[in-house]
C-alpha cells in the first residue's frame, strides 16, 4: 500500500507528491497526460526565471526531480475512487491502495450541453453510477460516453439494472484496453443524440439525431474522463459550484482526502497550483503519519 496516492501530474500533483517523498512518505502519481501545463507554449509569470521558459520545459524538469526524489509513476485514466479505512484507486491498468489520496487533476470538465439534460438532472438523469444505481433496479437506463469511465459506470449499473444501452453519441468506443466482451445486460448505440426527453417531470426518452426515440428510465452522463466532480459525488466530497471545497490546507470533509490547484477553483495559474500542491502535500503526509501512528497502537 502506497502513503500517498497523487492524481494527476500538473504542477498541483507534482508539488504534492515532492513533498510527501520529502516528508518521508511514499507517493505514486497516476496520470492520463502532462495536463495543462502542457499547452503553455510561453510562460513569463513564473518565479525564478530570467527568460522566457514553457510549460513543457517546467514539465520536463519537475518530472525529472520527482523521480529523482523517488515519486513511482503510473500511467493510466482513473475512473474509480473508493474508500474503506483506505482508498482503492482504480484505472482500467490497475488498481492502487493508500492511506491518503490528493486530487489534483486539474479544471473540472463542464457538463455536457444535450439539450434536456440539465431539466432532468435529479428527475431520471444522474451523474454518479454509484450514488444512484440503485434506484434503477430492473429499468432500462442508458449510459452517455465512449470512453473506460463510461465503461467504469456500466459495470456499477450492471447489478441493478435491467437493460443498458451504450450511448458514444456519435463516436467509436475507445478504450485504453480493448473490450473483451461487452458487461452483461449492455448493448451499444452509437448513433448521435439529439436530446433527452419527458413529460417535465420525469425522463422518459433518449431521442437521437435520426428522430428515432428510445426509452429510458434513467441517462447516466460519463462522457471523456472522470473530473474531480464526477470523484467528489461518488465520495460525498463537498463542491463549490465547480470546484472541489478545500480547507487553507488542501483538506476536504472527507479526513485523508486532499484536493490542490484547478481542481479547487480560484486562481488558475501555475504557480497557485504549485503552492497548494506543497500545502495538500504537507496536510497529507502529515495525516499518514497519524494515522500509522494509531495502527501501529492499535497492532499492540
Ligand atoms: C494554453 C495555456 C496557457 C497557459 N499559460 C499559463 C501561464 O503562462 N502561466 C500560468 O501560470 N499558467 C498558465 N496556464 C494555466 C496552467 O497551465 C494551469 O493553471 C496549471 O497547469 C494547473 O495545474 P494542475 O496541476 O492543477 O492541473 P493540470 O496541469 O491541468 O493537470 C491535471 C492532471 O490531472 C490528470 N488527470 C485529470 N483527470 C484524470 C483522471 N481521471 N485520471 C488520471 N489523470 C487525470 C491530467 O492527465 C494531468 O496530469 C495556461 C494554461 C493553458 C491551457
């Protein structure tokens, strides 16, 4: 078991995890890509530098010292976050347990804009397999995604629901992994959607771009990768609008669950990012050390 699990190797997630090693912790960083650090062709705001440097080069070198420091890496899109006593961190690659766990995977993605969405969230539309799947025992439900987390919601929908339609809304399914076999009870649409319907009260339809109409009793949305939104229903972590809700310290309400940079709103700039990847770091390796504390006198 990992001390510290660090999602996401920005400058929020590689900050926190620098930290934790030097903490004398151990951290494994998991990541999909380099972020938005990434795209930042010029940086000129930056402290320490006399010329002109680029996201990629910050990147390059940040990666290079959290090595160095003895970070472990691992490539991979976490679609899964689960707590009991500690976190199971999960990807379709592997899965990781730790004793504390930091967010740092950058600004939330918005919402996806299918018309009817937003006037059924809570009336048949969720946003959380693991929340609501129960609700949806033996009903047909349709799960909106092409990608492993939309996958990753149909494998927790499949010992509730009756039937489960596939919706990629236009596109190919893609996967880190390729698909065995499709989980059972599922069937694909990939036809493009045009809208959710009903009777204003309650989801009734999925209607797609054709003017065919399916119905559903529920639309799970997992489009792209899971943000730290999508994290923070399933965990009962609270938001802020968009943002996850964070003491001074990185802390959220959930005790060994840690959020630091975009993912928290507010100023979204790299060095930000950097300085609350230090605090959640310090707030996180400080909170394994108490609690190996108490299972070391627990063990006696
Ligand atoms: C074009 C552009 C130019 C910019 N220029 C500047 C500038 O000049 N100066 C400045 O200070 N800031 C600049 N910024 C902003 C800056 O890049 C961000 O504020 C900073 O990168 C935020 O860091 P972060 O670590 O919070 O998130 P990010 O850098 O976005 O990193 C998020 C990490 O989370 C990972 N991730 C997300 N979801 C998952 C998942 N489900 N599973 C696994 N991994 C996941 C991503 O792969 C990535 O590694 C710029 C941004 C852009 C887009």
């Amino acid at each position: 078991m990992y001390d510290v699990i660090i999602i996401g190797r920005g400058p929020a997630g590689l900050s926190a995890a620098l930290y934790v090693v030097r903490a004398g912790q151990s951290a494994l960083v998991v990541a999909q890509d380099d972020g938005q650090i990434a795209k930042a062709e010029k940086v000129d705001n930056y402290y320490g530098f006399s010329e002109t440097t680029s996201g990629p080069e910050l990147q390059k070198n940040a990666l290079a010292q959290a090595r160095r420091l003895g970070v472990d890496f691992a490539e991979g899109t976490v679609t899964g976050i689960v707590w009991d006593d500690h976190f199971r961190v999960s990807s379709a690659e592997g899965e990781w347990e730790a004793r504390a766990v930091i967010l740092a995977t950058g600004m939330p993605k918005r919402k996806s804009r299918l018309q009817g969405l937003d006037l059924y969230e809570g009336k048949g539309v969720s946003y959380c397999a693991t929340c609501d799947g129960f609700f949806y025992r033996g009903k047909t439900v349709g799960v909106i995604g092409n990608a492993d987390y939309a996958l990753h919601e149909i494998h927790d929908l499949v010992p509730f629901a009756g039937s489960i339609f596939w919706l990629t809304n236009g596109r190919p399914v893609a996967l880190s992994k390729p698909l065995v076999s499709l989980p059972d009870k599922t069937s694909i649409d990939e036809r493009p959607l045009a809208k959710v319907d009903g009777d204003g009260e309650v989801l009734r339809e999925i209607v797609f771009e054709d003017g065919c109409r399916t119905h559903v009793d529920g639309i799970f949305v997992a489009e792209g990768t899971a943000s730290a939104t999508d994290f923070a229903l399933k965990l009962g972590i609270e938001t802020a609008g968009n943002a996850i809700r964070t003491d001074r310290d990185g802390r959220t309400n959930l005790p060994g669950f840690f959020a630091a940079g975009d993912c928290t709103g507010g100023i979204l700039q790299i060095s930000v990012a950097v300085g609350e990847g230090a605090t959640a770091g310090l707030a996180a390796a400080k909170f394994v050390r108490e609690k190996k504390a108490e299972e070391k006198k627990a063990a006696t």
